[in-house]
C-alpha cells in the first residue's frame, strides 16, 4: 500500500494524532451546533462536514475536535 517507510510512518502519526485527540460523538456534535443528529448524518453524507473517524471495521466513532475546530474556521470565512 504505502510505497515507502516516510509515507507510512506519515499515516502513523496521522492516525495516533487521531487517537490521541478527544473525539465529539454525533449525539454531542448536534448539541453543539444546535441541529438534530439526522441533520448531522446528511450534512457527513453531502460532505458539508468532513468525515468521521470510523474502525477498521467501518463503525463510527465521532470527530476529532481539532477537525471540527478547522471546519468551523472555514465555515466562518
């Protein structure tokens, strides 16, 4: 997959900076901006929020609440 050891040590901190960040569940994401989780679930599918950190098993889990914190910026432009 990866071609070389510096593109797949990138994807690993990629990921454990992931982990490692506190993640905003879909149920607490609504809450926050004030809109019902269904509207959550359209606005990922349409792309208007970015995507969720899923497992390796495709199960969401939430955010990562520096995502959300870039996303916000944008939107305010």
């Amino acid at each position: 997959m990866f071609r070389n050891t510096i593109q797949r040590d990138a994807a690993k901190q990629i990921v454990q900076s992931t982990l490692l960040t506190p993640l905003i569940r879909k149920n607490e994401l609504a809450v926050l901006l004030n809109v019902s989780t269904k509207t959550i679930e359209r606005w990922t599918k349409n792309e208007f929020l970015p995507p969720p950190f899923r497992t390796k098993a495709g199960r969401t889990i939430g955010w990562p609440e520096h995502q959300l914190e870039e996303w916000s910026v944008i939107m305010r432009r």
